[in-house]
C-alpha cells in the first residue's frame, strides 16, 4: 500500500535508459572467456570485497537485501537458502552450482559457461565464502563439451592466478601501530569440475548429488535437505549458473541497486530465452518484470507466423493462450503463478498457429517420459508409460472422447504423488493443455486426423 | 589355451589415472566413476566390457554397481558408435524449427534409423533430446560438437566433409543478446581510467533501439 512518493519506480523494462546489460556484458564478445579480459573489466573485484571485506554473515544479508530467487526453476530466495546451512562444525562444506541445464525450452546457463566462465568462478567463490564451503562442485551436463572446456581453462587459469585454491585473497600485514591491519590467511577455496553424461534428472538437486556420487541419479528423498546431508551427506549448498553469476554484481554495488530492478516478489536482472518460430530468438537479458511482449516483439522482432500459445518458462510450465492479456502480462514469480503456470527459467517457446498442440504435447511428453528415472511407480507407470502411449494412440487416429476424459483423469491423479517434481513437470503442461485446446483434442478423436496437419518448418 | 587379452587402459596411463582419482576427496572415490568411463570413451568410442571390470575395480565397486551406473546415463555405450555420432535433437524447440525433416533427412542420407550404427562403423544416429540450443534450432551434435540451425543446404555441406572423412566445423550460430557487433564494451584502461573498446560503445540493436553499457567501474 505505500508508495514512498521520493522513491524512483522500480526498473522493470529494458527499455528504461537506467538498466544496464549487465550478467550477459560479456557473452558474445570474442576472448571473453579468459582472465586478462574479465580482470580488465573488474573481474574478481566483487569477491576480493566480499572475502576481505565483508563477513559472510554480511554476504548472506546482502544477497537477503536484493531479493534474488534462484534462477533454476523454482525461485526460492537465495539468501534465504544460504542462511539454512548448519552452524560450523568442522565438517566438509559444498557449494554445488547446477549446471545441468536441460529444461527444454532453456539454453541460457550454457553460454554464460562458454563466453564468461570466470564470472561464474567468481559468483562461485563468493558463496562459497558466504556459507564457509571450502569445496565448490561445479556439475556440468555432459552435452555441453565447449562449456566443459572453456570451465576447465579458466579453472585452471584462476588457480594459476591465486584466485583458487589456498589462501586466496592473503594479505600481508599493512601499517603500523593503531592503523594496522593484520595479515590475513586469506580463504582456501577450489573447485571440482565434474561432467554429466545425459539425463534431465540430473538437474534435481538431490539426483544431482547422486550422480556426482558415482551413483545413478536418482532422486533421494527430502528432507534432509541438502543443507543437513548433501553432498557425501555432507552440508551443501546448491544454486543454478545464473544465480551465481547474479550474486557477483550483488556484492559489487550492493542489494539496493538489484532490488531497485523488478516487481515485488521479484527482484533483478535475468536472462529469458526465446524460441519458436520468431524473427530473433535467442537469450535476451531484461530487468524481472517485463513483459513477454517487450521479449518477443521488441527484441526478439515478433512471430514470423500467427501464434497461439506460449510456453512462459520451459517446457514443464504451462502454456498461456496467446492474447493481448496474455503478451502484457510482467515475467516475473508471481505473476506467472497468479495465471496458473511458472516462471520457471524463462524459457518462452512461442506456438504457432499451424502446429497441432495435440502433436506438441506428445512431444513434450516423450522428454518427460524419456527421462523419467523410473524409481517411483506413478512416474514410472504414468508418465514414462502411459501417457506417451495414449498420445501415440491418440496421433494414429485410433483415440476416443473416453480417452480424452481418462487422460485428464490421469493427470490430475499424477499430480504431487510422485517421489519428485518429474512427474508434476509432465502433468501441468498437459493439464494446461487440455484446459485451454480440447478442442483440438476432440477435432482429433472426432476426426481421426488432427485439426492442423504438419507444415514443413525446415529452412533451406 | 591363450586367449587373447586387451591391455588394460590404464596401464600406460597412471598420471591420467591419478590425476582424476586426484580431483575427489579421500571419501570420495566413487566420484571418479563417471570421469574414468568418459577417458575410455573418448578413446574408444564406447566402454567395452573389459573396461568396466576394470574401472570397477579401480575405484573399487562392482561390476554390476558400475554397469548400473552406466546404464542409467544415454551417453555412455555398450558398443562402440561410429566415426560420426549423429546425434539430433527432437524436442519442442528444435521441432517448431524442422527438427523432425532433419532427423527424416538424416535417415535417408544414411540409411540408418535411431540406434543404429552401419556397418562401415561411419555413421550412428540417435535421436536425442533437448541440447540446451533451443534458440538455434534445428540442432545436430556430431561427436562432441554442436551444428545449430542446420538447414538443408548447411546438412549437404556437413555431409560431404563427413564422407571426405573430416570432421566438420561449425558455424558457431549466435542470437539474441550473443550478437558480439551490438554489445558495446568499456574496458579499463591501465591507468585506471576507462575508455571505449576498440568496437565502438554504442551500436544500435537490430530493431534500432541503442543499448548503452556502462562499466562497472
Ligand atoms: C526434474 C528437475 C530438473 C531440474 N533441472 C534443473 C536444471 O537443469 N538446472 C537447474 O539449475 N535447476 C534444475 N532443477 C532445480 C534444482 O533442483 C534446484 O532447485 C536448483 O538447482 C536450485 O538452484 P537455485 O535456487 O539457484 O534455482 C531441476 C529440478 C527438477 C525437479
Ligand atoms: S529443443 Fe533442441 S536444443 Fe532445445
């Protein structure tokens, strides 16, 4: 309700002659990727503060201040999150980043890897000295081979440089008598780079941990939660690439200044990516709260056919009808969960008029059942199953309205009764679907040949 | 009788060997699973029986854990693929982009059909799921490297340096904000002052608006 009238408005377009590109400055730009050109820019700068400057206490509550919520799909407050770790005790402690990216629809952690590792390095170290973690995992899908490499380099040109490994940040002792500050030992910090080999499970945190493990990776259950036995049962602390790269611009000019971007419930600058049949898609950075049709005409150029649906934030989130309301709406946490889908990573997927949904979620589903690890049986039974066999039947030609019916049923059941988020994952965007084009469902059964039939959609 | 036996991997190897053992903590052996069967791998182009047993017993489990462990990952094979892995990208983004003509495409190009190899040992091609390049669709991972937007023009270019027997380069295919010529860039200067980097400070966006980058300096 109160609007402090001398307090400037919150950035929410990038449009706005106040917001600056600022986790995505170096993507794109050639030799970014090394560390004479990030330490020409200010690199390391953000975590020489934090780690001789500041206490990790005060780290915590400058990452609390700006808001920020994890950038891997779920949105939890980051501070908040740290602030979870047990009191030291002398055991091992793990900050583990997420670089497991496969949300289909989500492609912005892998050039952020590739063009600006040592951003991450340096968000990296930063939280590990905010939770006291001396271990940094850094678990990166398998796929992503230049990533891999570009990772590996720049990890080994950090430690080269002092900036991994023991005693990082050491001071001398400086002055004399009253203005003497003492030598300080400085913070031991490294970081283990550790591939995947291809499975989207990898990306929930607990199965992430798993798999780093020498194990399949399946989920384990929660809680505890990774804070009390992560890693090794170790405490751990695990964030997205995003959220880590935020956090070095968070430390260098303060909380203040990322909350003064964004909507309520959510601050800061992100990277959406758009995809689909648009004139420019790609990763676009933009302050939290801007609208989907900032992202898809203003930068991304429009549609280049007639749309109707659009995925907001990868493809387990549900689809919104394309409308005006639909384009207006701010992408942020709560707005999209105030419509009934998720913000997610804010992977946008525009669809087009002439694909048939029927045709689209049956794709969707196949990921989901793909990658079902198979340890619970309603994700196992449901969607690794049963759901890609009633598409496939229904694709034939060969479903009826009771199908339809049964479909909807077996969603609704699937949801939240699964051992982890997969199967929800798969059953929003279906549900979202059939609220919103049954019609095309039932054109389908009715006809035995879907409403849109398949248009080529290969460029020369 | 003798039969014939494979070298271990290892063998020759022990600096390799102990720097990825290396990388783990003490408690942390069984990390180095994933590592190990990666080095074989790339080597050999799958994790043959042999290896396994002896991955297994370097970081110490058995063979049917290690098998498990295998097993649950697609990227890691029974048996060795081909030359060129084909591997194609057949999820939403990459679909609404033609990825379903280009997997169509592979298949005639090569006669083959996901999950298989020929018999050359040349091509495999595996229908795979979303590579993260959904903005640059439709995509085609060849061993370890990405080809986005791959075109019907672009797909005969890569076949033809397949069958030449070079591995192709790709195009490194950018969008969005990764378009380098719009970025502009302040760098600091030595003297701690800044200046404008050599590619101009302020260039305008494809739709014309300007985007100005402050330093953080
Ligand atoms: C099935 C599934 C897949 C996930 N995949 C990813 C992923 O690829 N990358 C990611 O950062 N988070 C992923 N998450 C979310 C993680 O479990 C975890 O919440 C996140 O890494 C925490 O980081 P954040 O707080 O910085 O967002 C996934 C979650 C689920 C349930
Ligand atoms: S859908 Fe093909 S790369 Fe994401």
């Amino acid at each position: 309700m109160s609007t402090v009238a001398d307090k400037p408005a919150a950035i929410t377009s990038r449009f706005d002659p106040r917001y600056e590109i600022t986790l995505y400055r170096h993507v794109g730009v050639d030799g970014a990727h090394t560390l004479e050109h990030y330490r020409a820019r200010g690199g390391y700068r953000a975590a020489e503060k934090a780690l001789t400057e500041m206490t990790p206490t005060q780290v915590i509550d400058e990452v609390k201040a700006s808001g920020l919520r994890g950038r891997g799909g779920a949105g939890f407050p980051a501070g908040l999150k740290w602030s979870f770790m047990p009191p030291i005790d002398g055991r091992q402690r793990f900050i583990v980043c997420n670089a497991d990216e496969s949300e289909p629809g989500s492609f912005k952690d892998r050039y952020l890897m590739e063009d600006d590792p040592h951003q991450l390095i340096e968000g990296m170290l930063i939280a590990g000295w905010a939770i006291q973690a001396t271990i940094g995992v850094l678990y990166v899908r398998g796929e992503y081979y230049v990533a891999y490499e570009r990772m590996r380099d720049a990890i080994a040109e950090a430690r080269a440089a002092g900036l991994l490994g023991r005693g990082v940040f050491a001071t001398e002792p400086d002055g004399e008598g009253d203005e003497a500050t003492p030598a300080s030992p400085g913070f031991d910090f490294d970081i283990i780079l550790h591939r995947g080999a291809g499975a989207y499970i990898c990306g929930e945190e607990t199965a992430l941990m798993n798999s780093f493990e020498g194990l399949r990776a399946n989920p384990r259950l929660k809680p505890p939660f990774p804070a009390q036995a992560g890693v090794y049962g170790l405490p751990t602390t695990i964030n997205n690439v995003e959220s880590f790269c935020s956090v070095v611009h968070i430390v260098e000019r303060g909380g203040a200044w990322y909350a003064s971007m964004g909507t309520d419930d959510s601050k800061g600058t992100k990277l959406y990516q758009l995809s689909g049949p648009v004139a420019r898609p790609g990763v676009y950075e933009m302050p939290m709260g801007a609208t989907f049709r900032e992202l898809i005409y203003d930068l991304g150029g429009g549609p280049t056919e007639p749309a109707k649906a659009l995925i907001p934030g990868g493809s387990s989130t549900p689809l919104l009808p394309w409308s005006d309301e639909t384009l207006d709406l701010p992408m942020d946490y709560g707005t999209m969960a105030r419509v009934g889908s998720m913000l997610g990573t804010g992977g946008v997927i525009v669809i087009p008029e002439s694909q048939c949904m029927v045709d689209a979620m049956a794709n969707v589903v196949r990921f989901y059942a793909h990658e079902s690890c198979g340890k619970c049986t309603p994700c196992r039974e449901g969607v690794a199953t049963w759901l890609p066999k009633m598409y496939q039947k229904l694709l034939a030609g060969l479903g009826t309205r009771d199908d339809l019916t049964l479909m909807e049923e077996m969603v609704r059941n699937l949801r939240g009764t699964a051992f982890c988020p997969l199967a929800d994952a798969c059953a929003m965007p279906v549900a979202a679907s059939f609220q919103h084009f049954r019609n095309e469902y039932e054109h389908l059964v009715d006809h035995g040949a879907p409403k849109y039939p398949t248009v080529s959609r290969w460029a020369e | 009788m003798d039969l014939p036996t494979l070298k271990p991997f290892f063998e020759d190897k022990p600096e390799l060997l102990q720097e990825i053992l290396d990388r783990y903590p003490p408690n942390g052996r069984r990390s180095a699973l994933m590592p190990l069967m990666w080095e074989v791998q790339r080597a050999e182009r799958h994790i043959g029986e042999a290896r396994l047993h002896e991955i297994a017993e370097i970081v110490g489990v058995t063979v049917t854990e290690a098998k498990g462990v295998m097993s649950f990952y697609s990227t890691f094979h029974e048996h060795p693929v081909g030359r060129f892995h084909l591997q194609v990208c057949r999820t939403l983004s990459c679909k609404l982009a033609g990825g379903d003509e280009l997997y169509r495409a592979l298949v005639e190009e090569t006669g083959l059909v996901s999950g298989e190899t020929d018999a050359e040992g040349t091509f495999s091609l595996q229908n795979v799921e979303c590579l993260g390049s959904c903005g640059t669709g439709p995509v085609l991972q060849v061993n370890d490297t990405y080809h986005e937007r791959v075109t019907r023009t672009r797909l005969a270019e890569l076949f033809a340096e397949m069958r030449a027997g070079r591995e192709p380069v790709p195009t490194r295919e950018r969008g969005g904000d990764n378009v380098s010529a719009d970025k502009a860039e302040r760098v600091d200067a030595p003297d701690g002052t800044s200046v404008d980097a050599p590619d101009g400070t302020s260039v305008d966006a494809p739709d014309g608006t300007s985007d100005e980058e402050g330093g953080v300096a």
